[in-house]
C-alpha cells in the first residue's frame, strides 16, 4: 500500500506555527490521520456532487443526499466558505446545512459538479483544542462548475480551502471523524506538496459505515479505469439489480447517483444523462447515443455486500469484467435504502406465474415508458407514459400487475390501425406513481382478433381483474382464437418506490 506524504504548513494566518507545535503523535499515526481525512474529504465531494446531480429527483436531493452529506460535519450549523454564489451576497460563510441545500436552489437545471484535487494535498500535524479536542487542518483545492440560477451563466472556479477535521482517539485508533469548518485560504501562504499516490480504498477501524461505503464505490471507479474504460466515448450507467433476477431498488437508485458522480469526476470520462422522453409520433427509438455500457448486480451473502460489474463496447461487443467487491451488509444499510423491492417474494412468484405456458410470437410487438424498457425505477409523484409498437394491424391488451398483488387493465381492444403499423403510438392515459410500491409489472397481449371479455370490477375509476391468472393468460394468449388468428406477447417489469428521505 502506498502513503500519503504529509507536508506540514507554515506561515498561515490565524494559526500557530506547525514548527513550534510539539508533535503529539508519531508519524506513522499522522500518515494514517491523513489517509483516513483523504476518504472523509472524498465522501465530501461525492455528497455535494450528489446533491447537484440535475438527474435526480429534486426532493430525494433536498431530503436523502443532503441528510447523508450531513453525516461529514460535526454540527449542520459548522460553518463553510461560500464559494457557490457569485458575489456571495448572502454571506461569505453559510451554515453547512443551508450551504447544500443552496446547491439546489441556485444550480436546479444544470446542477453543479465538486472536485477536490486531493492528489495535491498537505496537512498540518495533529493539535488539541483547550478542550483537548483532536483535530487536523486539510488543504486542498475545491473546483466547481454550474450554472447559476439568476446570472444564468457557467461558473468554472477553484479556491483553495482549509478543512479543519475533527476526530476522537481511541487507542489503538482514531475515530469519528468530522469536518467543524471549512475556510478560504485564498491570499494566504500555502505550500502545495507533489501529487501524493493513494491508496485503494480500506476499511480501518476509525471509518464510519457510511465512509466504507464511498470508499467501495472509489475502488469500483479506480477498478473501471484501471481496466481500460475508454476515455471520449459515451458512457451509460445501468442502475444496478438484486442478484440474477433483474428486478431493481431503491437501493440501484442511491448506488447508480453515487457511482456516476464518481465517475465523471474522472478525466475524460463522457457519462450520459438519462434518456429523454420519446418524441411524439416516433417511429423508431432514438439512436442510443452510448458507445459504452456500464452495468452489475449486487447480492446479500454471508453478512456481505458483493458488487459484480462489467462493462461492455457496443462497438466491438467484448464484455470487460471488474473483480468483484464487497463490503460489510451493515455498512450498506445504514443509507437506509432497502436492498430489494418491498414485494420481493411476491414479484418473483408473478414473474413466474406470467412466464409459464408463454407462447411464441407470430410478429413483433414492444412497449417501452418514458424512461425506456430496462431496469426501470419510477419515485412516488412520478409521472409513468405508455407507448407501443407493432408490425401489423392488431388488437392490444394492457394488464398491470400492482406491487400489493392486484391487476388492473388498462385498456382493451386497442386498435393500432395500419397508419400506425412500426410507429411508436402514445397510450393516452398516463399515470401518477404513488403506494403501493414495489416490482409491478405491465403485460401486453396482441392478437389479430379480439380478445374475450375479462371479469371485471370497478372502483376509483380502474377496472380491476377477479379472473386468477391462469384464467387470465388463457384469456389473453387466445387459445380458442380462430385458427387465423396471430398473436404475441410481452412484458416490462418496472420498480415503483417511495422518495428517499
């Protein structure tokens, strides 16, 4: 493992002088104080640049990724340079807490990215309060990029910033380490050390279970870029899913923010935004502007998290496999983010149950949202948009099968003409996401003759299904159809959650 070099500061405004502090702690000690300040100032940057990530959900942003960025300060109201606002007419210093949520406010289309050049970093050594209270100062360069609301204008500026960290001594280690402030240092003396090479992310005693966390997703980004991911081509991040079966959580949501602010943090990496919503009268998808795909599955074993990615050249097909990482369960759950869907047993028992006597289609059909067709995560207030496409005059049928086990149809006998044949055409009803959440799934059957009546009853508006699906699938794969009859079938699983809070 290689170390961090710490070189002491001196000369700097408000502060003893490191050379005439008597040094509390020997070296070795100091080096590990550094290494563990280099992960807490990492878990910094990943927290901001989750909170001006524009692709997530603003009110997760506002509630979840500001919560979990708390975690890095000792107090909400510690005190950090505002270096967010030009002119910094609300104040040259903002509370911690009011300073993240300012990241929405004033950056809430573009978003804003953070870099901390921690590969040139210096400390001073280790010193006590009046209180004995441990603390080190950290100084770093921070670089951001936004647009900011009213200037309307893109902001690319760099301050050099004191972090001023706090921790406990516990013996045998150092433990719980907060950032108390944060300060300009612009104008100030700072000597710069040489880039510094760190090392791979460890979980050391001192670590908080939120810090391992950011410190596996840094070593699945090193282990990315280590194995050849090309630079300049765009990269899509698939979320990604619970072991083999596909299906995604709330927990795909965190871990996919987490690992694209990660990296595209990283030189010359393109990483893509989210697709936008299909235009209307599509008749075919937009060309996949990704010439990279990113995508993996994460599995509970043995009290461990183990991660398992790859990721894929479209261009020349070749599959790059990233060796598998885990950390301990109990560090992943305290993002309280629930691993799997809330209907977990149910969902897989359904996927089942739909899959048994499927037929084999006799032209082609496909259903896609808004968001597209895979590993599809919708939040409570989400709007969910329906199209479909097939090759020839038909019949369709929508079933939606809900996470607390019910089955709705959503429209019957619906008609695609011959002058929509291969196009794209927009279901009309759309729906609002709200409970019960958890894997729900659409199903579409088309035929060429109407489909027989469903059993039905009626309440708020929807027709739910009372047929079991046996009877249902029976109904819909038109076994007594006429003999010229065609049919085809197909299905889009999607995960419906609550908003992290």
């Amino acid at each position: 493992m290689q170390s961090l070099r710490i070189t002491l500061m001196v000369g700097l405004l408000g502060l003893v002088m490191p050379g005439a502090l008597a040094q509390l702690y020997p070296k070795e000690r100091e080096q590990a104080v550094a290494e563990d300040v280099v992960q807490l100032l990492e878990q910094y940057s990943d927290g901001l640049n989750s909170i001006g990530n524009p692709d997530e959900d603003p009110d997760e942003r506002r509630t979840y990724y500001v919560r979990e960025f708390m975690r890095v300060f000792r107090q909400p109201q510690a005190l950090v340079f505002n270096d967010i606002e030009p002119g910094r007419r609300s104040g040259n210093d903002l509370p911690a807490d009011r300073y993240a949520n300012n990241h929405i406010i004033w950056f809430p289309k573009s978003g804003i990215s953070t870099k901390l050049n921690t590969r040139e970093i210096t400390f001073s050594p280790i010193q006590k309060t009046a209180n004995d209270n441990l603390f080190i100062n950290a100084y770093v360069t921070k670089s951001i990029k936004g647009q900011y609301v009213k200037d309307r204008t893109v902001q690319s500026t760099s301050y050099p910033l004191e972090f001023r960290i706090g921790f406990i001594d516990k013996g045998r280690y150092f433990s719980d380490y907060r950032i108390i402030g944060i300060t300009n240092m612009a104008g100030e003396a700072a000597q710069i050390s040489s880039p510094a090479n760190k090392p791979l992310a460890t979980a050391s005693p001192g670590n908080t279970t939120s810090t391992v966390f950011h410190q596996t997703m840094a070593q699945l980004v090193d282990l990315l870029v280590k194995s050849g991911l090309p630079k300049g081509r765009p990269i899509r991040v698939e979320k990604f899913t619970y072991a083999a079966t596909g299906l995604c959580s709330q927990f795909s949501k965190v871990l996919n923010n987490f690992l694209v602010v990660r990296l595209r943090q990283q030189s010359g990496l393109v990483v893509l935004p989210p697709p936008a919503d299909l235009p209307p009268g599509a008749k075919t998808l937009p060309a996949d502007p990704a010439s990279i795909v990113i995508e993996g599955t994460f599995t509970d074993e043995k009290d461990q998290l183990t991660f398992r990615l790859k990721w894929t050249d479209l261009q020349t097909k070749k599959n790059t496999p990233i060796p598998a990482q885990s950390l301990p369960l109990a560090d992943a759950l305290t993002l309280n983010a629930p691993l799997r869907p809330d209907n977990f047993g149910q969902a897989v028992a359904m996927q089942q149950a739909l899959q048994k006597g499927s037929i084999v289609n006799d032209f082609k059909i496909d259903v896609l949202t808004n968001r597209g067709r895979g590993r599809l995560t919708f939040t409570d207030g989400d709007s969910l948009k329906l199209y479909v496409r097939a090759e020839q005059p038909c019949y369709l049928r929508f079933i939606y099968h809900t996470a607390d086990g019910q089955h709705v149809l959503l429209d019957d006998n619906f008609y695609v003409d011959s002058l929509n044949v291969n196009r794209y055409v927009k279901i009309q009803k759309f729906f609002t996401v709200t409970e019960p959440f958890g894997t729900e799934i659409l199903q579409l059957n088309a035929a060429t003759s109407p489909f027989p009546a469903l059993t039905l009853r009626q309440e708020a508006g929807f027709s739910f299904i009372t047929d079991d699906i046996t009877t249902i699938n029976q109904k819909n794969r038109r076994a007594d159809a006429p003999a010229n009859t065609r049919r085809a079938e197909t299905q889009l699983t999607l995960t419906t959650t609550r908003k992290l809070k």
